[in-house]
C-alpha cells in the first residue's frame, strides 16, 4: 500500500538518479530515478512523494503537486440610490431583557423555582445543602454533606519555555554543490562521522560481492571522506552558530552549549571564519547562563512565596549551570518550608508528593520532620524504600529499613508522576473521608 512522505533531495547522480532523505531526518533514505522529479529539482529541496515500501527498501513512485489556488468568484456589490433605512427594536412593556429581568427588576428566583416545582420556592432552597447556611441536607436525608472546602496556593507564573535550535543549509548546500556528484554521497555521510562511513562502505561492499559485482576500494572512500572531513565539519558548525546567534534571545541553554562546545573541534577551531563568531559565542553563552541563574533563584523564591513548596523543591534539582553551589539562605529557607509542610496530620499522599521533589533537590538533607504521620499506608512506604538512598533520615522516621547496597533513584517521568497523582485522587474519593488534595502546593 503507498502512503505520503515529505523527502529532501540529497545529491544527483551520474546516470541521472537522485539519493534522497526523509525531511528533516537521517532515514529513511534511498535513491530515485530523476524522470519523475520537476525539472527544476535541486539539492536540498523538500517534497511531498508517494512512495510505496518494497522487497530492498522503499521506492517512490511519483511526485505529488500541490493543490493550485483558483481566484474565487468574488460577489459585485452594486452602488444604490435609496437612503438607508435603520432597523429599531422595540420591546415589549414587561417582556423579558437582558439579564433575565422583567419591567426593570429581576425575577425572584425563589418563586420562579416554586411555581416550577409546584411548591413554594423556599422549600426548594431548604432542600439544597448549604443554600441557608446549614450546610446539612433537608429533613429527608437524601442529600450527602459538602465537602470541606480546601484553598490551594496561588499559581506561579510560568516563564516561556525555550525554544529548541533550528539550524539552516546554506553553508553546508554550498560545499557540496562544489563537491563532484559521484562524491556527495560519501561527504553526507561523512558528516555523520568516519563510523559511518566505514558501515556503509562494508554494507555496500557486502551487497556487491553477493551479487558478483566489483566491490569499492575501502583505502580509496575512507580517503576520500577523510578529505572532505573538515570543510563539511566547519560548514555544518557554521549553520549552527548562525542559526543561534539569530535564535539568541528564546534559544534552549543546551543548545546553546552544545553549539559552543562544537567550536573546540580541531577542525573547526583550525578554521579561521569560525574563531571570531565562535568567541561571541562564548560570550553570549556566559551572558545567557547567568540570566538563567537570577531567574532560577527568582522562580524559587516566587514559588515559596506563595507556598508552592513542591514546586520550589522541583525547581532547585534543575538547576541551569552543573556544579554551582545552591545559595546557603535560600537552602535553609527551602529545607525549613519542606520540613514545615510535613506534620503529622498530612496524609500520606502529601508526604510522598513532597520526598518526591526533596529526593533530587540539594537541600534533601535540611528536611527533617520531627514525627511521622499519623497513617503510613503501603505506597509511601514503596516511596521511602525507593528514595531511601537519597532520603535516608525519612525512611529512619518512617520505619523503613534501607538496603545498604540499594540502587541510588532516578525521578519519575512526567507522565508516570501524572498517572500516580490520577490513582491517588481517585484513591481520595472513594475514601470515607474526604480531604483536601495533596498537591496543594
């Protein structure tokens, strides 16, 4: 069966086929015969194909057009000499306007309910618990008591997440529109690494044997690709760095880094159009991460404000530059809201939510609660168990004795966080006593 695909044009061919890629990936990939293509195909352009997969790999079929604009029939509006007529509304006298009012004052909602229901509209108020200030059901019992109401902090606000590098072609398209076409498929591979090279070559050399065709010199194509090495390594870093100067400002700091390290390659740092954008680089790179920093100790102190203590423990594992020492004030504040947020009234989905967040903060050691809670059920001892590593004067408090050769824990993925969080709210539903929720903060 075919299906879609977008491709991006690779190299050409000597006998007129083209090698092609998936868009914006390194596979699928593959070769196709050049009568099918535009006649103004080229190196780096992307199109849609329907491709079909076959015995030795995927074949493409035909190139799919996209839809054509048609100019749409567009409605004349003719000019008129008749005067303009207002159209006026006029209500009814005691008729119905807004806000459900009638002749200026709004209904009672007690008699609308009673003449409704047939009774008066003071029983139907009675009847709902908490409408008269009981809180209780009516004389009948058929009404459960409300829930206690809990208030939960206030939200933080949340800084726009950074955005990941989106790097261009255009010094890469360059060097291998001056490379011969027979070469361009060993000098896109060879910006994967040699490794590649060497696979592929072996791969290739295996094919041909099997068909009893001539094999490739394996000294020639890893000379060659060694050749070509540098200038595709500095054009490829090029299209980078580019990309994050221009992307500064909303650019992901791991990008960034990655980009900056990049530079110290031999190869590139040999290259003189590369030392003085790799310098600003630098730079920048500097400026960025102790933006970040203020911000980080910012967001900490924003969150605890408001008390947000789980959120604030989250925050101080992530920290925007490794090795750098937490502020001693800010870890003795954040250790003594952790330990304040754990008494032994807090059920026990509170206490696991917390030693979650404090397990890979680097105050885990400041919090220390002075009892356990008042119930310990079976998952947070699971909890205890797993963090004891990290946690160990918890699990001592909670009764939970630690291997000493236990694996040290890793966080929990986002989407298993929400999946426990999802059990244990319907947990305290079906529960006999209602509580608040244990991510109040």
């Amino acid at each position: 069966m075919s299906r879609r695909i977008d491709i991006e044009l690779t190299s050409r061919l000597a006998d007129g086929s083209w090698t092609w890629r998936a868009a914006g990936a390194r596979v699928p990939k593959g070769t196709l015969a050049g009568d099918i293509l535009p006649a103004d195909a080229a190196i780096g352009q992307t199109l849609k194909v329907e491709v079909e997969q076959g015995m030795e790999g995927i074949d493409v079929l035909s190139v799919v057009k996209g839809r054509e604009k048609s100019d749409r029939d567009l409605l004349e509006l003719l000019p008129t000499e008749d005067d303009f007529q207002a159209v006026i509304e006029t209500r009814a006298p005691g008729g119905r306007g807004r806000g459900g009012r009638e002749g200026g004052k709004r209904r009672d909602r007690g008699d609308r309910r009673g003449r409704r229901d047939g009774r008066d509209g003071e029983g139907r108020g009675r009847g709902r618990s908490g409408r008269d200030g009981g809180g209780e059901g009516d004389g009948d019992g058929d009404r459960r008591p409300r829930r206690p109401r809990f208030e939960a902090p206030p939200e933080v606000p949340q800084r726009p997440k950074p955005k990941r590098l989106r790097p261009g072609k255009a010094h890469r398209t360059e060097v291998l529109s001056t490379i011969d076409e027979a070469e361009r498929p060993i000098a896109e591979l060879a910006l994967q690494g040699m490794k590649a090279v060497r696979t592929r070559l072996a791969e290739e050399n295996k094919k041909l044997a099997d068909d009893g065709k001539p094999t490739m010199p394996e000294a020639s194509v890893v000379s060659m690709a060694e050749q070509l090495m540098p200038k595709l390594r500095v054009a490829d870093w090029l299209d980078r760095a580019e990309a994050a100067k221009e992307q500064m400002a909303e650019l992901d700091l791991r990008d960034l880094r990655s980009v900056v390290a990049a530079s110290d390659d031999p190869m590139v740092a040999r290259d003189e159009s590369t030392r003085e954008l790799a310098e600003s680089l630098k730079t920048d790179l500097a400026a960025k991460q102790e933006a970040a920093m203020t911000e980080w100790h910012e967001d900490i102190e924003a969150a605890l404000e408001v008390g947000r203590t789980i959120r604030a423990l989250r925050l101080s594992s992530q920290s925007p530059k490794a090795g750098v020492v937490f502020p001693p004030a800010l870890a003795r504040r954040l250790g003594e809201a952790a330990t304040a947020g754990l008494t032994p009234d807090d059920p026990p989905d509170r206490w696991a939510a917390v030693m979650e967040a404090a397990a890979f903060s680097p105050v885990r050691t400041l919090v220390a609660p002075a009892a356990p809670p008042s119930s310990v059920s079976d998952d947070l001892k699971a909890t205890a168990l797993r963090l004891g590593p990290l946690l160990p004067q918890l699990a001592t408090l909670l009764g939970v004795e630690v291997p000493a050769d236990a694996p040290r824990p890793k966080p929990l993925r986002p989407d298993t966080r929400r999946r426990n969080d999802r059990k244990k709210k319907t947990a305290a539903r079906s529960s006999s006593g209602p509580g608040p929720s244990s991510d109040g903060s």
